[in-house]
C-alpha cells in the first residue's frame, strides 16, 4: 500500500487545496444553518468523492487495469488528465483579477445563506465528484490505486486515505468553528477573504504542478 500511497498523495493534495469549496464552508458557517449546513456539506463532499473513486476502481477492475504489469491505458490517462490541468492552469492565468478589482465568485454563493442542509449536502457532493478538477484527480488517483495490483481491501483502504487527506480543507474550517466557538467567526472571516482574493492564482500554481507530475508520470510509464 505504501507505494500507492506516494502516487496518491499528490493528488490528494491537490483535492484539499480547493478554494472554493473551503469558501463554500466558511459561508455556511457564517448562516444561522451554519452547524447543519457545513456538517452536511461535508457529508456531501466525502460521499461525492467516494462514489467516484470506486467507480473508477471498478471500471478498472473491470478494463483489466489491475494487478500485473502496468497497463499503458492509465499511463495514457495520466497524461491526458495532466494536458488537462496545464490548459486549466492556462484559463486560470487569463481569470485571474486585475489590480484593484475584485475576484468574480459563482452566483450560487450569493444564496448560500438560504440553502437547506440538502442543498448543501448535494453542492458538497458535487464538488468534489464533479468538479473538473477534482474528478481529474480523483480519476487519476483511482487509476493509480488500481494500478497497483493491491487486493480490493488494499485498493478499499487507499482511497479511503486519499479521500481523508483531500477533505482536511474542508474539514479544518469545521474543526475550528466547533473548537473556538465565538472566536472562530475573525479566524474563518480572514481565511475566506483570502482565499477569495488569491482563489486564480493558487489554482494556476496548483494546475501547474500537478499537471507537470501527471504528466511527467504519464510519459515515463509509456516510454
């Protein structure tokens, strides 16, 4: 499982570093649902990103990507996926706010307040399954447990951890509103300014990096 979870860990870290998800969270906190909203939320994500890399898992299964020498059809997909989040690290440059504008941020978080703990649910679930980005890794990290050639516990238990380490940036904001209570509300508030502020270009940087090891990947495996 080690060697899984060094190709993984990665990956994982590129699903915890998701700004807007972690501002979705610190908004709802912000709501008088707060509580309920950002527990379901959470619930949401995990589910979202748990369904997906089984599903991946099981296709491989199914493909014969698993187990033996390693196929050149997940290599193929590493290197797709990596093109992916270099032209994504390339959009990202072209949004990113000019001086003394602000950063545009989707129209769903204006309402963000009125959501009902099954719309946050379903927004959590969304973001990390469907997400572009996300799926991306999450496909791309999937791919690679399979490639290992673990039993399906082996498999089981490392997107378990792969899906754990991906949602500490959602998980953190919780941890903190629980811990300090009243205090929380400064240390979140400044948290999501920032993010807000920086969301283009630690998406740019993160794309770059993650696109370059895909595919770095991707072409040593094949050549």
């Amino acid at each position: 499982m080690g060697q899984a979870i060094g190709d993984i860990l990665p990956l994982a870290v590129g699903v915890m570093v998701s700004p807007l998800p972690i501002i979705a969270v610190l908004l709802m906190l912000g709501t008088p649902s707060g509580k309920t909203n950002g527990l379901c939320f959470l619930l949401g994500w995990l589910a979202g990103a748990t369904i997906v890399g089984t599903v991946v898992l099981f296709i491989s299964d199914f493909a014969g990507i698993d187990g033996g020498a390693p196929s050149d059809v997940a290599y193929v997909v590493k290197t797709a996926l990596g093109v992916l989040l270099l032209f994504g690290a390339f959009r990202q440059w072209k949004k990113r706010p000019t001086d003394g504008h602000e950063p545009e941020m989707p129209r769903w978080m204006a309402a963000i307040d009125r959501f009902s703990w099954r719309t946050s649910m379903g927004l959590g679930a969304l973001l990390s399954g469907v997400n572009p980005k996300n799926l991306a890794l999450t496909v791309a990290a999937a791919a690679a447990i399979a490639q290992s050639g673990m039993a399906a516990a082996g498999q089981a238990g490392a997107l378990a951890v792969f899906v754990a380490i991906g949602s500490v940036g959602v998980i953190l904001p919780l941890v903190v509103y629980f811990a300090m209570k009243q205090k929380a509300a400064d240390i979140l508030e400044s948290w999501k300014t920032w993010l807000a502020t920086n969301n283009a270009t630690v998406m740019m940087v993160l794309f770059l990096v993650l696109g370059a090891v895909l595919i770095g990947k991707g072409i040593a495996g094949l050549t």
